[in-house]
C-alpha cells in the first residue's frame, strides 16, 4: 500500500522536513484588511504579515479549508493511485476536520477508485506534527 501524507495549514512543520518527506499540506485563507492570502504554518512571510497585522490592530481573520479544496487535494491523490493518511486539527477546534471529513464521504460515494483515505483528528496542533514525523 502507498499512502500520501497530507495536513492542512494549521500544523507548523519546519520547511524541509515538509519538502523531504513529501507531505502534502492544503492551505488555510487569511483575510488581512479584505486581502486575501494563502497560509501554510511554514509560510513565515505571510504568516509574519498576519501577526503584525494583529499587532496592529488591523482587521484580520482565518477561514477554515473549504470543502473544494479537500476535494481537490483528495481526488489528485486517489487518481494518482495512492491511500490518503490526513491528519487534521480537531473538530472542537476548527471546522476545517469536518470538511475533510465530508470530502472524504463524498470521494468515496462518487468515485470508484479502489483507494482508502483515512482520517485522523487530534486535539492538539503539535500532536498533529508529531503524528506526521512518525509517518
């Protein structure tokens, strides 16, 4: 069995190890003064724009992955032939495992593709990480 790695923008792994191991991580969105920006916990240019934003007291917020992303991300991995293993931020704190959750629901009705994705939500970020680096 092959399997793909893949996390969303709430976890913070170092670049390389991210580039090395070949996890894939689906971006969040951060709104910053009605701009639109793309983070992933290892984008520190705009990730450090977020925070000096917030600083600022300039009008910031995060939206949760949406379900089209997780479809996407998901869908490449079946049609390249590999499971999914994803590991997500717990339901309890963020609406982004629950998309993954239905994306995974809605591949697995609509697609025949002998493929498993498992879903994996913990309760804290850094278990995230730690799960991932076992892997």
């Amino acid at each position: 069995m092959t399997f793909k790695i893949i996390t969303d923008g709430s976890s913070d792994m170092n670049v390389d190890f991210i580039k090395s191991s070949n996890i894939t991580i689906v971006p969040m969105q951060s709104n910053m003064e009605d701009e639109v920006y793309e983070i992933i916990g290892t984008d520190l240019e705009n990730l450090n724009k977020y925070y000096e934003f917030m600083l600022d007291d300039k009008n910031v917020s995060t939206s949760q992955v949406n379900l089209a992303s997780f479809e996407k991300y998901f869908e490449e991995v079946l049609k390249d032939g590999q499971d999914i293993f994803y590991i997500g931020l717990s339901d309890a704190l963020s609406g982004t495992f629950e998309n993954a959750q239905k994306a995974k629901e809605i591949l697995e009705k609509n697609i025949r593709i002998e493929k498993y994705i498992f879903i994996i939500q913990n309760k804290h970020q850094q278990v995230q990480d730690f799960c991932v680096k076992l892997l």
